[in-house]
C-alpha cells in the first residue's frame, strides 16, 4: 500500500490550540476534535453551533458539531463548500447532562451566512443507533459528509454498546439530498483487527480524495494508546487498512504521550497539515486540566519539516505599493526551534505570480544557495521590478546538520 503522500511525520512540539482554562467558559478543561478548513482565505479550526434552546428538543443539551461539507481533494485548498446555496453541518447530540451521557444521534445544520455564525437545523435527526445495527446501537459519534458525484456520503464511528467495555466502529450511509439516508448494507465499512493496535476503536473518520483514490484518515485504541491510522479505497464502499499507525504516540511528557488521535487534514502551501488531538498526564502549569484527569490539547504534524515564521518584505509582511528598486527581504525563526539551531544556507526565490512561484517557474529573482546565517534586511537583486506588478518569493534555508526547510510564500 503506497501511503506516502499521506504521511506527515514531522510532529509540531508545542500544542496549537489550548483551552483557555476561565471558569465557566466552554473550553475550561481541554479542546477537542480539530475540524481545519479554509473559507473567506482564512484558514479555521472550529466553528461556532449551539445547543437549541428552544424548548426540549432532541438536541436541546448539548452540540458536538464535527464537519462541514468541504472540498474533497486532500492536496486543495480544503475550502467549504456549498449545496443548494447553503453550507452544511453535521454534529452529533446527547440526550443527558455530562460528559458524552445517553445514546447520542446525528442532525444536520445549515447556514446561508457567509459568517458561519447563524445556522438552522433540520428539525429531526438524520441518523438514530435504534435504526442501526448491533454494532451501533450504543451511540453515534463523529461524523464526516462529503458530496462525490450527486451521492452524499456520511461517514461516522459508534459504539455497541453504552456501558461497560465496548467497540467502536466505522459505518457509512448515503443521500441523494441531505434528508432521507440509507445505511450501507455491509457496515460497518472500517472494523476493528483483533490483538492489533487498534483492536477497541476504529473511530473518528476524516476522508479526502488523493488522486484517483480515497484516504480514510482514523484513530484506533487498544484500550491502552490512541493512535493516528489510514485506510485506503478506490469506491469510497470497499476499505483497506494499513497495518501499523502513522501517527504515534509521544515519549516522555511529549503533548501527545498518551493519546495522538482524531484526525483533520488539509494542504497548505503545498505541505500537508495532520491535525489531531493530543493527551498527556495533567502538569504543574498546564492552562487547562479535563476531568479525567489529562491534558488534552490540539497538536500538528507536518509532511514537511517546518522551521522558518514570518517572510517581511521592507519590515512589513505583504506589503503593497513599494517604492524601493531593491527591496529588503527577512524571514524570522519559529519559536519551537531547539537552541542549538543554526541557519547554514538560504536560497530566495521571486516571481510575477504564485503559481510560477510554486511549480519552480521562478522569472524575477534565484538567488541560488547562499552559504550565510544571515536572515534579515537581504536586498533584492533581480530584474528590474515593474510598476503595478505584484511579486511573490519564498526562502528555503539549509541547517548546520544539512535539513531543509521551505517557508511560505509571500
């Protein structure tokens, strides 16, 4: 099984995203579950849906909203997308106070606002456990809705049972438009192995298009360590799982030492983003501790390892409007890198547009690879810079031990 435009094995050491740890906020103890998407040109980690309040309604306790209907392709922008003129939300609710209390069902929400502030649910869940299988009539958990070819598909993990030491599961139902789904007659599509790692859970499904084939990105749990795994198929129906994770647990007190799990994926500058949640035992100085107790906080990996913060053009990032023949460009250093690092080498790269830029077209500027530590105020020493003409560059750099590391572009 090729996996290796999937992987992603540089791990971020520090979390992304912690708790703010205020008394009575929703992120008091930990954060949960990434959902990373683009819109508006920004990129997002969440968004926003309450529980409804308006009277007792299936949902009326709690929201865990997990997906919203997005671009399929792994190595796109991962830009939401809309159906029938309105961006979609799948979550899941449970009907008891507490942590994940009663059999949860899966809704969907909708929102015609550009914001993603103001959404509107269908009235009745799409999906029940009593409706389903043995192997889900404990709960429904997280879900993924994706749209290929006319057919919506919505991908979700549950439990056999509510109490006691259960199973989860990964199944698929189909719709033609949002409302009346039918469950797939050979769930659940991702089953658990037996003695392996992921012989409890098969959970948490993040699936995306690369190339001419699907990538089902999950967690499996052996009842001792939540790890990152991927499956393949090319029917979107018919799934095969690579044997080992790709994504393990940390040593030590690494942010991710006892759980690396539930994954969210997207491209950004032509590096692939695995986001996932990440536990630890709970530390002195920690923002947030969850009720278990642990740390749990958002964490990252990278295809690509990562190095290299802001690109400044004359001080300012992205700046329109210069008037200055031979501009000076700067990058910083991220606040991650061990001490010990040293830049041996840079290269700088400037182009008329973006596209150029990224597939190696560069026609204003290659500095070639420059033996030097130095990383601010670098002139520009290309062509002649025409008026009304916007530029784009980019900096790869060489450490002392001979890794390499691209930035962004700029």
């Amino acid at each position: 099984m090729d996996i290796a435009t999937c992987l992603t094995p540089y791990k971020w050491k520090k979390p992304v995203l912690v708790g703010s740890g205020a008394k009575g906020a929703f992120d008091s103890h930990a954060v949960d579950c990434p959902f990373v998407f683009r819109h508006n040109d920004w990129q997002h980690l969440s968004t926003i849906l309450t529980r409804n309040e308006e009277g007792i309604t299936w949902d009326s306790r709690n929201i865990a909203g997990t997906w919203i209907l997005r671009d399929n392709d792994m190595h796109g922008p991962g830009c939401l997308k809309k159906w029938n003129g309105k961006y979609w939300l799948v979550y899941h609710s449970y009907p008891g106070d507490g942590y994940e209390a009663g059999s949860a069902k899966i809704g969907l929400a909708w929102t015609e606002d550009d914001n993603l502030m103001n959404w509107n649910r269908l009235e009745n869940p799409i999906l029940v456990p009593e409706d389903g299988g043995e192997w889900e009539k404990g709960r429904l958990y997280k879900e993924c809705l994706l749209e290929y070819e006319g057919t919506f598909y919505l991908f979700y993990n549950a439990k056999d049972k509510d109490e006691g030491a259960w199973t989860e599961q990964t199944g698929l139902a189909t719709s033609k438009n949002l409302v009346q789904w039918t469950r797939y007659e050979h769930n659940p599509v991702l089953q658990v192995t037996p003695d392996a790692w992921d012989s409890g859970f098969v959970s948490d499904p993040c699936v995306l298009r690369d190339g001419s084939r699907w990538t089902m990105f999950y967690f499996g749990f052996n009842y001792k360590a939540a790890q990152e795994g991927i499956a393949q198929s090319d029917n979107l129906l018919d799934w095969r799982k690579y044997e080992e994770p790709i994504i393990k647990t940390g040593e030590g007190n690494a942010i991710d030492s006892v759980f690396a799990h539930k994954p969210s994926v997207i491209t950004h500058n032509g590096v692939l983003y695995h986001f996932y949640t990440a536990c630890r035992r709970p530390m002195e100085g920690d923002a947030t501790c969850n009720i278990f107790p642990e740390s749990r906080t958002i964490a990252v990996a990278t295809s690509l390892p990562l190095a290299i913060g802001s690109l400044r053009t004359e001080g300012r990032p992205n700046p329109i409007g210069l008037d200055e023949p031979a501009p000076r460009l700067s990058w910083s250093f991220l606040e991650q890198m061990p001490v010990a690092f040293r830049q041996k080498a840079y290269r700088i790269q400037v182009a008329t547009s973006c596209a150029r830029l990224m597939n190696g077209d560069v026609d204003a500027w290659d500095s070639g690879i420059v033996g030097s530590g130095d990383h601010t105020a670098i002139p520009y020493a290309g062509t002649v810079l025409q008026p009304r003409q916007r530029y784009y560059w980019k900096v790869n750099i060489e450490d002392e031990q001979g890794t390499q590391y691209d930035s962004v572009v700029a």
